[in-house]
C-alpha cells in the first residue's frame, strides 16, 4: 500500500508490522502499530495497521485486555476510514471486531467494494462474513474471484478450499488440493 503523500519510513513502518502479521507474531504486531499510531498521529497508515493487527491479536489477549483493545481498534478503524476514504480494506476492519452487525457489514463492505474494486482483501473479507452468515453459495462465488485476483496467496487457496468442500463442489476441491500441494510442496 503506498498512498499519496505517505513517507517512506512510514510505508516501511507499515510493511514491518505487516510482516509480523504474516510470521503470526500477532501481539509483537500488534504493539508496533500501537507505538506507531502513537509516534505518528496525524499518519494515514498506522490507524489501519492498528485495527488490523488487533483483529489477530484478539484471541491472544488477556481476557482482561480485550475490551479496551476492542475499543481502540474501533476508533483506529473509523480514523483509517477517515483518512483513506478510498481504499476498500480499511472498511472491513471494524467489521471483525465483536459483536458484528452482519447486515450493517455486509452493506459497508459491498459499497467499499463498488469504491475501491481492486481492494486486495475486500472480496474474501466479504466473502468470510457471508459464510459466517450462512450464505455459502454466494461465498463461494466471490471467494472464487477472489482467488482468480491473488491466486498465489495460501489464505485465499485455504478459504477457497473450505468453501468449496462446504458447497460440495468435489471437482474444485480436488483441484485446490494438487494446486496447494504443487506451490507449496513442503506444506503437505
């Protein structure tokens, strides 16, 4: 993500925390986009580094510490929003954080999606919020678009794969299995 008038260390910033995120190392994450909120408050990066890695960092937590992480990610998620009007992701944040009102989600994320169609999570955050509904048919289908955008990203192979099995879809789920086991062999 590299928006307009962002410095460099700043996008650093963010790629660091993002590749925390991706080792898992979730309340590392986590602290980091809070130090970096809290070293750049007037950044349009760091209130959405902060929602998201509080999203995985949630079910690490204290018991004691989840409500006022709960609220802070929530006013980093309306900040980003403020800040980066225009890109989709950051819409989906506060969606992930409980309780979720999946009507209300589901309205924000399709319009983040008509804003900003080339978000690069929008359509599996969407997708992962119709299946928590219930609505699989329909998941399946964006999870499918999803992953003909990014079709080297494992989380994207995985959830389609899930969905695919959910749905009964056996031809396609044979198929993400030797195309998981052909990009990633030492994953078997």
């Amino acid at each position: 993500l590299t928006a307009p008038g962002t410095a460099r260390d700043e996008v650093a910033a963010f790629r660091g925390i993002a590749m925390q995120v991706a080792a898992g190392d979730y309340l590392e994450a986590q602290a980091r986009a809070r130090q970096f909120l809290e070293s750049r408050p007037q950044s349009r990066l760091a209130p959405f580094a902060l929602a998201f890695t509080t999203i995985y960092a949630l079910p690490e937590l204290p018991p004691g510490e989840k409500p006022g992480a709960i609220v802070s990610a929530r006013k980093a998620a309306h900040l980003a929003q403020q800040r980066l009007p225009d890109f989709g992701d950051v819409y989906i944040a506060e969606c992930k954080l409980y309780p979720v009102a999946y009507a209300a989600c589901e309205k924000l994320a399709r319009e983040s999606l008509r804003k900003d169609p080339s978000a690069p999570t929008m359509r599996s955050q969407l997708a992962l919020l119709l299946m928590d509904a219930g609505r699989l048919e329909e998941a399946h289908s964006l999870m499918s678009k999803s992953l003909a955008e990014s079709p080297y990203n494992p989380s994207k192979v995985i959830q389609s794969l899930y969905l695919a099995q959910l749905t009964g879809a056996r031809s396609e789920e044979s198929y993400l299995w030797a195309y998981a086991q052909r990009y990633w062999p030492k994953l078997r």
